[in-house]
C-alpha cells in the first residue's frame, strides 16, 4: 500500500475488490477446497490486515465493505442457471466440462461465503490533499 500511496495524486482516492480471507492464520479445510478449486497459489490477507496496511501507508477515511452475503447470493445463481436454457446455452458456449467445474467452484464458495471465512471485500481510502508524508 506504501508503493500505491506513493504514485498517487494528493486527493486522489484508491478503490479495489479483492477475494480476501476472513480470519488470519492457515485456511480451514473449506476454505483450503475453495482456493484449490478455483486454482490459487498465494496467500490471501484479511480485510482488517488491509486497512491497517492502508492506514499504516497515510491513507484516510479508510473502509472495507464486506460483500460475503451478496457473493453467497450470487453464488446460489450461479448454481442454478445450468438448469433448463441457461445452461444450454451455457454448456454449449463454453462446453460442459467448463460448467461442470465452474459449477464446483461455486458449491465449495458457499459455505465459506456463508461462514465468513471466505471474505471478498470492497476497498476504499484517500490520500490527503496535503500529507507529511513523502509521495
């Protein structure tokens, strides 16, 4: 975050999404099923290790917004669409092995979207106009 508050402009604001996790320490075996499924290799941080990050670089009016209810939402969707047209068009767009596995990755994300392991967050803080720090 110190690289990011050093390029930016006095004023200006940084916004992110990220996939993040929602406890420190080793992921639970739910969590470890999730991030293997969807393929990932590293490390995920909690959105508290991230707004301290962000405080710690000078950034202000620092907020994460959880968005686990929505995702789990969104998942249960994406559950259902291989059912009926949908899935038709869908399988016969991308090919059934891809439905079939994007279909697994988000049974897996449900219950870690539910437990609040899994933790996608929306990120926001401005770096003041006028800082004491070096930029």
């Amino acid at each position: 975050m110190a690289k990011v508050f050093r390029v930016l402009r006095p004023g200006g604001w940084f916004i992110a999404s990220d996939w993040l996790i929602g406890v420190e320490g080793k992921p639970g075996p739910a969590m470890a099923a999730c991030i293997a499924a969807k393929g990932l290799d590293f490390g995920m941080a909690t959105p508290a290790r991230h707004a301290d990050a962000m405080a710690q670089a000078g950034f202000v009016g620092v907020r994460a917004l959880s968005r686990n209810l929505w995702y789990r939402d969104q998942a249960r969707l994406e559950l259902a669409r291989p059912q009926g047209d949908a899935g038709a068009r869908a399988t016969a767009v991308a090919g059934a092995d891809f439905v079939a596995h994007d279909s697994a990755i988000w049974s897996r994300m449900i219950p870690v979207l539910g437990s609040g392991e899994h933790c996608p967050t929306h990120l926001c803080a401005q770096k003041p106009h006028h800082s004491s720090r070096r930029s």
